[in-house]
C-alpha cells in the first residue's frame, strides 16, 4: 500500500488533481473566516484556527516523534509560525478591513515572491517556460478576480499589505520545506511544525475577550466555521501541501494561488452568478500557465 502511495505522488497528474483540491479548500476559507468574524474578532478567529489544527495533528506528531531531529527544530519553526500561525492572523485582520476579492487579488502574488526569494536565497534554478508560465498564471488570476468580484480599488488601503506580508511568508515556508525538510514525509513536516503552535495559540486566545461572543445567539454556527477553517482548511490542506512541495518546484506548488479564484466563481455560479467568456478565457490561461509551470520540477 505504501509503494502504491509513494508511486502515485510521482505523477504529474496527482500534482494537478492535490493543486486542485487545495485551491477548492483554501478558496473556500475567505467564506469561513467572514462567517467566523460574525461573533469572534480577527484575533479569535486566527488563534482558534491555529489552536485546533494543531490539537488534530498532535496525535500524528506524537506517533512518528521518533523522526524529529534538533537540526530540523528552526525550519519546523519557521514552517510552523511563518508558513501558517502569522499569516493566519494576517489574513484575518486584513479581512476585516478589505475586500475579498482585493485579498484575493493579493494573495495572487505568491508564485512571484516564491521565485524571487527563492532565487535571492535559496539559489534556486528556474527555467524561461516557467516564468512564461508564472506570468500567464497571474494574468489569468488577476483577469479572474476583478472580472469575478468587481473589485473596487478604491477599497486598497494599509490593510492591505497584510496580505502582501503574509504572502511573502508562504513564499519564505515553500522554500525553506523544500530546500531543508525534504528528507521528512509531508505528514510529518506538518505533524512537528504545528506542534509548537497551540502552546502559543492558547495562551494568546486567553488574553482575548470573550464577552461580546455569547451576546451572538449564532456563535455555534460562527464557531464551527472556525473549527472546518482549522481542522480541514488548514491542518488536512497543509499534510497535502507539504506532501506536494517535496515532490514538485516551488513556484508549482505556490501556483494553487491562481487556482483559488476559478472556485471562487464556481461558487458565485453556483449561487446565480452568470460565467461569461471572460471568465472562461482567464480559467483557461490560469490552467495553461499552471501546466507550463509543472513541466519542469
């Protein structure tokens, strides 16, 4: 079974079907942090996120503890608060001051920063199909977001760059897990990075106000938003994206950005928007400059 799963995870058609799930669960998590954000502040929201995911993968953790290594202890850090616990809080502050669609557009930017930085620091070789690639995704993207949302610049303020920050932080972790962790499985970067997080997370959620939160007859609802946000949207996504990462480049894995927008009008179909064939048209660079990206690993 292990060599079945192990030759699966080598073809290029699982790296498509895992970016396509992931960008379905990660587009799905701007919906569960608005709904989070109706009875907890951005705060909650994020260290609750946090503390959850890491309590589902403690178990994991605990069962493979016998592979965890002192080198490794700064890249899993780094992995775990960089890659996962600020961004978190990054992207819910964020939301709370900016259109969706303008952190959507944003977080666009993370294929970019995953190559710069990669290349600053990492050393990192790259080849003209893929930046051909790089660039369509983006287009695609963008053309995507603005076309989808009707998005308003005139929304764009300092909140803003929060998602600027948090995207060079998924660069950053993309890098480090592929340059420094890849001698581990997927399941146990993610297992031994988000171990260190819920001591933190914890303490920090005690330091919150918890008043306002039951003034909300609706706080169950709004909390187990939070709960699929942390258990399936952050610690189940993150075991594919690790997984992912080990086995194909970074600026591939870092491209589930330009997907994210295609679910985004799914939904939008779904709920009586019309797709036009501008819509169509972006979806289709988007897959296209995906695929380019992908035809080197």
């Amino acid at each position: 079974m292990r060599f079945i799963t192990f030759m699966i995870w080598d073809r290029r058609w699982f790296h498509f079907t895992v970016l396509m799930v992931l960008a379905f669960v990660w587009g799905s998590s701007f919906i569960l942090i608005k709904v989070g954000l109706k009875s907890f502040s951005s705060d909650q929201v994020a260290a609750i996120r946090m503390l959850l995911a890491s309590l589902a993968l403690l178990p994991i953790a605990i069962r493979n503890i016998k592979h965890f290594k002192r080198k490794d202890l700064v890249s899993l850090l780094t992995a775990g608060f960089i890659g996962s616990f600020i961004p978190a809080f990054l992207f819910t502050k964020a939301q709370t001051h900016i259109d969706s669609a303008l952190a959507g557009m944003l977080n666009t930017l993370t294929p970019v920063f995953t190559l710069i930085i990669g290349v600053i620091f990492f050393r990192s070789k790259f080849k003209i199909l893929q930046i051909l690639g790089l660039f369509l995704g983006l287009v695609g993207a963008l053309g995507l977001v603005i076309a989808g949302h009707g998005m308003s610049f005139g929304r764009i303020n300092l909140y803003a760059l929060l998602v600027v920050v948090a995207t060079t932080c998924y660069a950053l972790n993309i890098n480090v897990v592929k340059t420094y962790l890849t001698h581990l499985t997927g399941v146990q970067i993610t297992a031994f990075s988000f171990m260190f997080l819920s001591p933190v997370a914890f303490i920090y959620l005690l330091t919150t106000d918890f008043e306002p939160i039951f003034q909300n007859p609706q706080w169950p609802v709004h909390f187990t938003a939070i709960a699929v946000l942390g258990i399936i949207g952050t610690a189940v996504a993150m075991l594919f994206m690790n997984s992912l990462i080990r086995k194909v480049s970074t600026i591939f894995a870092s491209s589930v950005t330009y997907i994210i927008p295609i679910f985004a009008i799914m939904w939008g179909f779904i709920d009586g928007e019309n797709i036009t064939i501008h819509h169509i048209g972006n979806m289709a660079i988007i897959l296209f400059g995906v695929f380019l990206v992908n035809r080197i690993k």
